[in-house]
C-alpha cells in the first residue's frame, strides 16, 4: 500500500484548490472538467504541537517535523470505468494511493460550473463509488476467469483456486451492487488473497467536505448530508472551506494565518484535521527524537517495534540494535529535562520487542 493520501472527486469540486493549499504547492486549478490530467504530487509537513513544545524546551538548531505525501488526481465521471473522461488511467492512479480523500462539493457558485448542473452531494458520492466498484468488478472478473482454469489442476492447486473463488463471488455480488469491497468481512485466510488484488475499494475513505466561507465553521446543509453518509458507511467527515484555506495558505507566517483564522471565528484550519485524519488512516504514528542539535519527529507504522523504528532514522540503526532509551512526551513536558526524568524513574530502557507507542520520545543505542 503506498504511503501517501489520493484526492479524488468529480471535475470542479475543488480538489486541486484544497490540494494546493494543503501543499502550498500550485496545482492548475480552472473552471472546467480535466484541467488535472497528471496527477500532482505535494509532502505536506504534519502540524503537531508536541514537536514544538519539544523545541520551545530544548531550543535546538533545528526542528524537523514528521511528513504525509498527498496527491492531486484528475476529476473522476460518471463512465469512468468504461473510459470516458480519460478514466481508465485516472482509475489507475488512485489505485496506487494508500487513502482516499474524497472532496464533494458542498457549496453554491453558479460561476462555478458543476458536471451535472446541480449540486447534490449524495448523487455525486454514488457516482464516484459506483465507478470505483465497477472498476474493481472488472478487476475481479478477470481474475475469477484465471482462477477458475486452475479447479481441474492438481488437488491442492483445486483446493487453493476453489477457495479464491469463493471470495471472487463475494466481492463480485457486492461491487455488482455497487458496494465497496472494504463492506465485506474478510477472515485472514480471505484477506490475504482480496490484498493481492489491490482493489480500490479496499482502501480507507475519508469524505471532504468543501463548502463555502460563510459555512466553514459548522458546515451547512449539503455538509450534513455527506456526514450522514460517512456514518453508515463508518468513514469520517472533514468540513473544509477551500477558497479560505487557499488564502490562509498564501499568508507568510504563522502569525497571520492564526490571526486569520481568528477572524473567522475558526480554532483551527480544515486542512489541519485533513491532514491528520490522512496520517492516521495510512496507520501512520508518530515518535520523537530531542536534543539540542534537533527536535525531529519520525514516522512509524502503527504496531511497529523498536528496531523497525530504530531504521526509520538509518538501516544500521535496525541492523545493530542493542536497546533503547525511552520516555513519554507527557513526561517531559511535566519534568522539563531529560535529568529530572531519570531522577523520577521515568526513563525505560526498551529492547527489541518493545512496540513503539505515539508520542515516544527515543534514543538508540546500536552496534555496526
């Protein structure tokens, strides 16, 4: 699974406004279907307070905070899995992402042309679904045509193609009905053959919805819709102005995004909470290196030990791991130095089977 968040949607629902502002990265934006034909590629630095807690206490030379990759894929229509709008090869490229983001168009601009000439999120959800559910139907297709040539090979081989049959029709009926795989329950056996088919519809969805200014604090009526949706499918809901945060993205400081957002009545941007829900899907967590030369925050998979951690800084550290040296930010941030940590017993000195917890902060000890 790549490790990165797909923006996906109908053509002029904002996804390259949000992108670019999530980047800050220009992405072509205009009033027209397909203006996105490549997809754009931005790293977007995660905003996380803890790091600059850690540096305002250790005051290092540098701080280095941990990264997410998003990308900018062409809007999708309805038709895309038989071609039309180039969406084959858009289909392609969500198939590569980790996540998906998917930006519904929650706002009114008769300016702003709409593929359908009217706004109704719950008609563009189901549009974009239905299309990434045939286009894994036509994947699995192909798939159960192979599998079943193998039933009249050897009885172990019978055995193997019978039972990925089996969930060849269960993902069958359910994307013919325009579900997505990720509705079915899989057992673990099932699960590792749905994995090899690297289906679209298996990948974790977040809805983001784009309204106007004057909707951005608490959503509106079309925002309220997407949320229903989101909930009986047991995804998560953004709200996200697009036009505001492209303007708080073209402000210099920080001091004047956060007196902006002050102004509209916002404890914080949209993009932040998208950007974290997009962490957190991709199973992304987060540990901490502190010192004087640098504060860094480093990314780890969730339910990772301390030697795969150990080799997120450099493959030696995980090749010649001996132990580590461990603490809680909350601790720190309650003791003030790595001094008094150890006076009060705080200090722990992990080995290799020690699983990393969010918010660690580490050191290595290793051997090459």
């Amino acid at each position: 699974m790549g490790l990165n968040c797909g923006i996906v949607g109908l053509p002029n629902v904002g996804k390259s406004t949000i992108f670019s502002a999530v980047t800050s990265a220009p992405a072509e934006a205009a009033n027209y279907p397909f203006c996105t034909i490549e997809p754009n590629v931005g790293i977007v630095s995660v905003p996380d307070k803890r790091l600059d807690n850690l540096s305002a206490l250790f005051k290092p030379k540098k701080t280095v905070p941990a990264i997410v990759e998003f990308v900018d894929i062409a809007g999708l229509v309805g038709g895309a899995s038989k071609g039309e709008g180039l969406g084959n090869k858009f289909l392609s490229h969500i198939r590569q992402v980790g996540v998906i983001a998917h930006v519904v168009r929650c706002f009114d601009d008769k300016d702003i042309i709409h593929v359908s000439n009217k706004v109704d999120p719950a008609s563009d959800i189901e549009t974009i679904n239905i299309e990434l559910a045939l286009s894994d139907l036509e994947t699995v297709e192909k798939r159960k045509a192979k599998t079943e040539k193998l039933l009249h090979a050897g009885k172990d081989a019978a055995k193997a193609a019978q039972a990925e049959l089996d969930v060849l029709e269960m993902l069958g009926k359910a994307l013919g009905d325009g579900k997505p795989a990720r509705s079915i329950e899989f057992n673990d056996d099932q699960l590792a053959i749905v994995k090899d088919l690297q289906l679209i519809t298996m990948k974790k969805q977040l809805y983001v919805c784009n309204v106007d200014e004057d909707s951005a604090k608490d959503g509106n009526q079309y925002s309220k819709i997407v949320e229903d949706i989101a909930a009986k499918e047991g995804s998560a809901a953004i709200i996200v102005c697009g036009k505001l945060e492209a303007e708080i993205a073209m402000l210099e400081t920080q001091e004047e995004r956060n007196e902006f957002l002050e102004m509209a009545g916002l404890e914080e941007s949209g993009l932040v909470r998208l950007i974290h829900a997009a962490y957190n899907l991709l199973g992304l967590r987060t540990f901490f290196t502190a010192g004087e030369d640098e504060c860094r925050a480093w990314t780890f998979h969730d339910g990772d030990k301390a030697p795969q951690a150990a080799g997120v800084i450099h493959t030696d550290f995980e090749k010649g791991f001996i132990k580590a040296e461990v603490y809680s930010y909350d601790d720190i941030m309650e003791l003030k130095t790595e001094q008094q940590i150890k006076l009060a017993g705080k200090l722990r000195i992990e080995g290799k089977e020690y699983v990393v917890q969010d918010g660690d902060v580490m050191h290595f000890r290793f051997n090459v």
